[in-house]
C-alpha cells in the first residue's frame, strides 16, 4: 500500500499556527508541529513555495511584518516628540506665569515698604509733637532746650499720676519712668 504523502496546505496550517503562537516556522518547528511527520527536504519545498506565494500576495500591499514595526516605531517616535514638546510648552507657560506672580508680589512689598517707611515717619513726627505739646514746635534752639531741660517740659496731670495713665513706650516716657525710680 502507498503511503500518502504531506500536503502543502498541511504545511500552511501548521505554519500559521506557528505564526499565531509568535514562533519562527523553522523546517524542523513544521515538522515538530506535523506530528515529526514528512521529510524535511518536502517541508523545505512546501515552505519555499509557500513564502513566494505569501510574497507576491503582499507585493501589492507593500506590507510586511518589519515594515509594520518600523511604521509603528515611527509613530510611537512622533507622538512621544510631541508629547515631550507639548510639556516643555507647558512648563514654559506656568514658569512665566510664575515670574509674573514673583514680578507682581515684589511691587506689592515695595509698595508695603514704602507705605512703612512714610508710616513711621509720620508716627515719629507726631510722637515729637506729643513730647513738646501740640502747641510747641520741636526744641530747635539752644534757649528752648534749655527751658525744656528745667522742667523736661510740659506735663498733664494724667501723666503725673502713672496709675491711672496708660504709658506711652516712647523715648521720652522711658526718660520720665527712670528718673523716678
């Protein structure tokens, strides 16, 4: 009795099982795959025929595995440029937008700082009119320092009373409360 031989399309099926599972279909993974049946030159032959039949067939299309992972490789490539680009913009626009925060906050404190120091000045002027009374200017001649360092100038009687005034912290009161004690 003849012995039926391998088929090409026995060898098709086995080839694209290997192909579906991720393998090479090597002549020696086909005939594995075929039961370790047929001769290895036949499967050669097969598979020979096979891959100029697969060849003409995508000759048309132009595609094939390795140009389809290099078009992938490609796309991945331009997506993560713009993906890198569209965050440098990003961060470009939240560091200006931080500057002109930083920029803004720095005018506000000089502004603060200006508004301190005209403050203070304004505080000092007064608490020299308090000292001298609100009708006396500043001691500015040597006769009125004089007259002031007789009587350390003019006191009401609430600040002769210290019980029940609510002292002032200034220069002058400091003055006054050491020379009491």
């Amino acid at each position: 009795m003849a012995r039926s031989g391998l088929t090409k399309s026995q060898v098709r099926e086995a080839r694209d099982r290997l192909l579906a599972t991720g393998r090479h279909p090597s002549v020696d993974a086909l005939r594995h795959a075929l039961g370790d049946s047929g001769s290895k030159s036949t499967i050669h032959k097969y598979l020979k025929e096979l891959r100029s039949e697969d060849g003409a067939a995508q000759a048309p299309s132009g595609l094939r595995r390795e140009d389809t992972g290099r078009a992938l490789h490609a796309l991945v490539d331009q997506l993560a440029d713009r993906l890198h680009a569209d965050v440098d913009e990003h961060v470009r626009l939240l560091r200006a937008a931080h500057d002109d925060a930083l920029r803004e906050r720095d005018r506000e404190l000089a502004a603060l700082r200006s508004t301190v120091a005209t403050l203070t000045a304004r505080v000092q002027q007064l608490e020299t009119e308090a000292q001298f009374g609100a009708d006396e200017p500043p001691l500015r001649h040597s006769h009125d320092r004089q007259h002031a360092a007789d009587g350390f100038g003019h006191f009401d009687s609430g600040r002769l009373n210290s019980r029940s005034f609510i002292a002032d912290v200034s220069p002058f009161d400091m003055i006054r409360t050491a020379a009491r004690s």
